[in-house]
C-alpha cells in the first residue's frame, strides 16, 4: 500500500519535542531528548530499547505519572485528540485517564491494590471514571474478566492479588486498564516477568483487544522480537532519544541506524547452528546524563564519522517516508 | 560402568520440599541425564518446573533428596566431606541474579580471590595477581579490584560471578540462567565470553535457561523439563527441526522472532499457565495443556524411551 501523507487519519496522539530533565546533584540529566511521534487510531507502535533509555520514563509523560521533581521542556506538548495534557490540572488529568488512556504496568503485583479483591478494583474504576453504581460495575468487572480470559470470573473477582498467577494478575490489570473503553492502551513491559508460555498468550490478548476496539496501541519492551512480531511500527530508544522509527516488518531486515543493526545482530537467532559466533556491541548502554552535542551511541559505534561527536544527528526519514533514522553515516540502503 | 565416565551424570535425581507438616513439594521427580566432556547441555523449561533444584542438587546446595550425582565416576551424594571439599573446585556455579550472589559488603576483587584460598594454599599477593588477571580474562579492568558491587552494572557483576567461578580450573560450570536479566546487548556479550572461555579452558557446561532462543545458539543437546520430569532430550538441532514431544513443540512456537512465526506449527498449549507443582496431574504431566492429549495420557505416565541416536522421549504419542 502507499502511504501519502494526505489521506492518513488524524493522531489520537501526538508527541512534540518532548524533553524530560531530573534533577540530581549530579545536575539536570536528560532522560528524554526531544522524543516526537504520533499513533492513529487501531494502529500499535512498539517502543523497544535497553535499560536506562528512557522507555518507562515516556510512558509516565505521556499519561501525566512523571516523578517528583521532573521537568519538562517548554516547547513540548502532549496532544491528546485537541487537548494538550502537559500542564492539563490534575483535575482534568483524571477525566483523560482510564477513560481517554490507560495502562498497564511492568509488575501487575506491585500496581493491583493488595488489600482489594480483583473485581472491586476494576469496579472501582468504573463507579469513579463512569459514575456506574457500584452493583452494576461489579457484574461488569466479572464481564471483563471474562473477556480477558479468566477462568471462572465470578469466582475470581472475589480473590486478591496474591491468590493469583503472574499471567492472570496481568489479565486482571488488562481487565481493568480496558474498564473504561480507553482510546489508547499504553502497556509498559506487560509481560517481561512472566514465562514465555503466559507471555504468548497476554500478548495475543493485548493484539485482540487492541484490533477489536480499534484502540492505538503503545507496547513498551526491551525484546526486539516482541516488538517486530506484535505491532505495527517500532521506534528504538537509545539514551532518551528515538533513533529510528520504521515499520515493524523492516526491523529484523531493513535498519539504518548502526545501533539498531547491531541491536538485531545481538539477537540469538533460530538459522544459526549452535555455537555460532554472536556479533556483540562493546561497552554498556549509557546512564541517563547531562545533555552533550553528538551522537549518543557514537562512543560504541564500529562506523563513526568526525561529525558524529560534534553535530546530534536529526530524526529524519529517507526515502520512505515511514521510515526515520538519526544518523550521519546510515548502514544499508534505501529500499523495501 | 564405561571406560571414560561422563563429566556428570544424574541418576534418578529427586529433590523435595517440605511444606507444612504433612504436605511436601516434590520439585524434581526422579530424572537421570549425562554430560560429556566438553559438552553443553540446555535444561529448559517454565520457572516452577524444577530447573534451579536440579541446578542445586548438582551442587549438593543441599544435596538432592534421593538420587545419585556421578561426577567423573564418583558419586557426590556418598562421598564424605573432606573429598566434598576437595572435589568443590572442579565443579562451579554462576547464578542468576549476579548482584545478590556478590558479598555486597566485599570488595569484588576479594571475592574472585578467595575462592582460592580454599583450594591453593597460595601467599595472598599471588592470589591478588591471579585474581586481578582473571579480571581482564573476563574483559574487565582490573582497577575494579577494589569497587564493591553496587558500583557495577549488572554484565559487570555477571563477569565478576564468572571470573570467580573459572579461578578454581573447574571441569564442570552449572549456569542457572546466566542472561535472563541482562539487556539484549549486553547478553550477547556475556554469551561470547562463555563460548570463549568453554573453548580455552575444555569446559563442560549445564546451561539453564527459558530462553529457547539462547539455548540454540549455545548448547549441543538439550533437555527439555516439565514439573519436574524430563519430556525430551535431544541434540539441538534435531530438537528445533523436528521436537518429539508436544510440550518442546510449545516452547518452540513461544519464540518471539519474526523468522520462528513463518515455519511455526499450530499447535499450543491449552492453557496458558502449568499446574501447581504441589498437586501434578496423574498420568502424563503435561496431559492438562497437550492439544494432542488422548484417554491413555490421563491415565498412565509415560516412560522415557529412545527413539533415535541421542534422543529421548516421554510421550505416549510422540510427533516423530
């Protein structure tokens, strides 16, 4: 299909030049550098990357959860349909949340309220965010827990937490983040502490759910196959800065950001016999630090130019338009 | 007995648990394997099946509940505990989560240098030199002998782990899932460590992961554990071209690569979650979540059997 630029529906969301400073003793580091982008409707963006790159730290700007202490670029914006949530009150905030976006978090154990039983905190959200009585919202938390594949809802929403499996306390976070028909699914690492089995099967609930209520969908995960199998674009992250954006189908095939590359070639893979040599990336993923000029990935880069230390390499699309890559001296070539 | 003995070899290896005063946890139900010399074995399977027990009880940390553990002929769970002690630095372990397996109150170096003072009874400057020429073995810099842990990032910590396992010259190296917490580029890195250093020291390794990924990429046969038997062992990649028991199948489909989905078959587990360890099905184990399951699965365990060179099933039906 080609794409033109004209016909594409307007963004549920749309990020603008979002850059997030803490500040530490060690100064004002950068944990987010002018990160842009923006999900339609029904579609699904993966945002992948390594530890310490800033992925959870955006998931918490986009739905107003950023840590005390945190400050934002002036210039950025957060545009949900027509609103602008950075500097929304919180008042406002709320009505957004649960309702406009949701979410759903790394560790279901540590987000689900111990001392509540699953069903009454899925019911909680609709009384708060859908003024349902409570009644009504407790049959309709059992329905969504059907939904999500709970086996016996009824009885399961009257258990805590605790009583429950890894795979379905997330099923109960999917439950309750889709309570209120949310326009956009946030999930950060839904299944990165789970077993490849459960992970199977929260992600083919997740892709369900996101194409039978046509919801834009943000998947947040640090595997690079997750991401390349079950969305429909990927950006990867490298030190608070997206690096490159591209269909979901190029990932493993088509990339032009040497960290990308060299990220995919990391990857144990099926083809190979065993003991294969891996090609491996020296030296660690930065710590978030105090924004420099230059490339961020230049000091592990097997390509780097002078110009790589001096000038930031812009987010720019080749000639695909779909695909954006930040780099002076690109791998590979242009093409499908 | 053969002439040349396996590196290791498990018989009939049972680990339990108590659980309250009647009630116990059998997590390894009586499976027997071999490794052989310079050979990496994968054991996969889901957590709760059984893989760290098994991990343990090689190291007689605590020795297993019933079961032998022949290492090089000699059975670990009989000997007494002065041979114990004098047979500890042939075998070695690398666990898991490598920054609570550092003393955090130590000093790394330290800690890569004392396992040679149970062994060697060497002056403690020389142990400091080897000690300091494991650490840039292991690519790190040796001016991080003196940082204590929590000044290293995890890939560090790993190779700390590694570089004091290897200070003993040991034959045998039980790694409980050495990568699961590493990010991609860092696993990767770790990876070829161990490759290099499996080739330079003729190490034999017992590789445990859930990765099913990693574990092609790194071992010569496999074992496939379900809670707490075996399903299948195989060579790797007969394993991954052709799995016999239905549960490897299921593993296998779970990779998420994009070049696993095209050649994947349909078949998955029923349900997405094992059964507790505490109560396994009768019959065969995985009968509650086989697609393929038949009336004879529920009622009787199957054994294991040899169904081609190397390869060892446990299914009543198997798909070869």
């Amino acid at each position: 299909m080609k794409y033109s630029p004209e016909l594409a529906p307007t963004p549920l969301l749309r990020i603008e030049d979002l850059s997030v400073f803490l500040n530490t003793d060690r100064g004002a580091l950068c944990v987010l550098d002018g990160v842009s982008f923006s999900l339609v409707q029904g579609r699904s963006l993966g945002i992948v990357g390594e530890s310490g790159c800033g992925k959870t730290m955006l998931c918490r700007a986009m739905i107003g959860l950023l840590p005390g202490g945190a400050v934002v670029s002036e210039n950025a914006h957060v545009w949900f349909r027509q609103t602008d949530l950075l500097g929304l009150p919180e008042r406002e905030l709320n009505k957004v949340r649960a309702v406009g976006i949701a979410m759903v978090f790394q560790d279901p154990l540590s987000c689900l309220n111990p001392v509540m039983t699953a069903g009454n905190q899925i019911a909680e959200t609709l009384v708060q965010h859908r003024r349902m009585k409570t009644k009504d919202a407790r049959r309709r938390a059992v329905e969504l827990l059907h939904a999500v594949g709970v086996p016996a809802p009824e009885r399961r929403a009257g258990q805590y937490p605790h009583q429950m499996s890894g795979g379905m306390r997330q099923r109960v976070a999917i439950a309750a983040a889709l309570s209120c028909g949310p326009q956009v699914l946030i999930a950060d690492e839904p299944t990165t502490a789970l077993d490849v089995t459960v992970q199977e099967a929260v992600l083919d609930l997740l892709m369900q759910m996101q194409r039978d209520k046509k919801m834009g969908m943000i998947l947040v995960t640090h595997d690079l196959g997750i991401a390349a199998v079950r969305t429909h674009e990927v950006a990867v992250m490298y030190a608070g800065r997206i690096v490159e954006q591209l269909p979901a189908e190029k990932l493993f095939y088509n990339v032009r950001m040497p960290y990308t590359h060299a990220l995919v070639e990391a990857i144990p893979k099926m083809d190979r016999p065993p003991h294969a040599p891996l090609r491996i990336i020296e030296g660690q993923p930065p710590a978030p630090a105090v924004r420099t000029t230059g490339c961020a990935f230049f000091p592990r880069c097997d390509r780097p130019l002078k110009r790589c230390r001096a000038e930031t390499p812009p987010l720019r699309p080749g000639h695909d338009p779909r695909h954006r890559f930040a780099c002076w001296n690109p791998v590979g070539k242009e093409g499908p | 007995m053969s002439a040349s003995p396996s590196v290791l070899e498990i018989r009939n290896l049972k680990v339990t648990y108590k659980l309250g005063r009647r009630q116990q946890l059998v997590a390894v139900a009586g499976i027997s394997f071999h490794i052989d010399r310079g050979e990496t074995l994968g054991l996969v399977g889901e957590s709760g099946c059984g893989k760290s027990s098994v991990a343990r009880a090689i190291m007689q940390l605590p020795p297993p509940s019933y079961g032998n553990v022949l290492f090089f002929g000699e059975d670990l769970t009989r000997v007494d505990r002065k041979r114990l002690r004098q047979l500890r630095h042939r075998f070695q372990m690398i666990f898991q989560d490598s920054v609570s397996a550092l003393n955090p109150r130590r000093k790394v170096g330290f800690s890569i240098a004392i396992a040679l003072r149970a062994t060697d009874r060497l002056p403690r400057k020389q142990r400091d030199r080897r000690a300091r020429e494991m650490m840039s073995a292991v690519g790190l810099d040796p001016a991080q002998f003196n940082c204590r842990p929590h000044r290293l990032s995890g890939g560090q910590c790993q190779r700390i782990q590694i570089a004091r396992a290897l200070m003993t010259c040991p034959k045998l190296l039980v790694c409980d899932e050495p990568v699961s917490s590493l990010d991609v580029s860092v696993q990767a890195q770790i990876l070829k460590l161990l490759e290099q250093l499996r080739t330079r020291h003729g190490l034999t390794i017992l590789f445990i992961s859930h990765d099913m990924a990693v574990v092609k990429n790194v071992c010569d046969r496999v074992a496939v554990m379900y809670l707490g038997k075996l399903c299948e062992t195989a060579p790797t990649e007969a394993l991954f071209a052709a799995p016999a028991h239905p549960y490897s199948t299921v593993l296998i489909n779970a990779i998420p690569l994009p070049e696993n989905i095209s050649l994947r078959s349909d078949i998955r587990a029923l349900a997405a979650e094992p059964p507790s360890p505490v109560d396994p099905p009768p019959g065969c184990r995985f009968h509650t979540r086989c697609p393929l399951s038949r009336t004879r699965c529920s009622e009787m365990e199957p054994p294991i059997e040899t169904i081609g060179p190397g390869r060892q099933v446990a299914c009543h039906f198997p798909l070869l």
